[in-house]
C-alpha cells in the first residue's frame, strides 16, 4: 500500500455521512454566511461614516462665522479613505466567501451536505454587488465633488 503523506489523490479527511457530520456541515456552513454580513456591516459602517464625514465638513465649513480649515482637504480625503476600504472590504469578504463555500462543496464533503448545490444560493451575493456598486458611486462622487 502507498504511503497517503505522498499519494496525490488522497483525500485530507476521512469523511463518514453521518447526521453529526451533516449537522457540523451545516453550522459551518451557516457560520460562513454569518462571517460574511458581519463584513457586509462593517463594510456599511466604513462606506456611510466616509459620506457622512466629508458631507458634515463641507456643511461646517459653510457655516458663515467660522474660521477657515488649516487643512480644508483632510476631511475630503480621509472619506475617500474610509469609503474605499469599504468597497475594498466587500470585495476581499466575498472572494474568500466564494472560496470557502467551494470548498464546502468540494470532494467528500458533498456527501455530508445532505442537499444538492442547485436552489441554495443565498441572497447576499446580489447584496455585496448592490453595495459595492453604491460604494463605488459614493466613492466617485466624493472625488469629483458631485454632492
């Protein structure tokens, strides 16, 4: 018999279709959704504090009375920041998303699923694209001072 530390197509666990296993699939599975809003709301946080920031200094600065800015841009440039890491934090969360649901899907663990892969998509998909695109549009806007 081959040793399996040097067989290519061992497989890395031994996977046994039992309901333990399948209830373990699904928690990891529901974990994994979970992982991801939070990231949604973080990524939300980050898109609406950088909109809020640039609009509340802008309004601020129009306040007559008050002294100029010493840094009249900073403000401006710190939304683009935290607005872009927003959109960035949605890209990096549903790569590694759709990374580890494949996994989840991949080899012998299909069998412990229990359910097949067609009619299981989640809707949070069409949510990080929606945000993304507002974040890009927010992101946009703010540059070239359209708001």
């Amino acid at each position: 018999m081959a040793d399996p530390s040097t067989d290519a197509s061992a497989e890395r666990f031994e996977v046994k279709a039992t309901a333990e296993s399948h209830f373990s699939w699904l928690r990891t599975r529901l974990s994994v959704e979970r992982t991801l809003m939070s990231w949604v709301r973080t990524a939300v946080s980050l898109i609406g504090f950088g909109f809020t920031i640039v609009q509340f200094f802008d309004r601020l600065q129009q306040i007559p009375g008050t002294a100029p800015a010493r840094f009249p841009e900073a403000p401006r440039i710190f939304g683009l920041a935290l607005i872009f890491c927003g959109v960035a934090a949605l890209a990096a969360s549903a790569w590694e998303y759709r990374w580890t649901i494949r996994y989840l899907w991949a080899g012998s663990f299909t069998a412990i699923a229990g359910v097949t892969r067609e009619g299981k998509q989640t809707p949070l998909y069409a949510i990080v694209i929606a945000l993304m695109l507002i974040g890009t549009f927010a992101f946009f806007a703010v540059l070239l001072r359209l708001v």
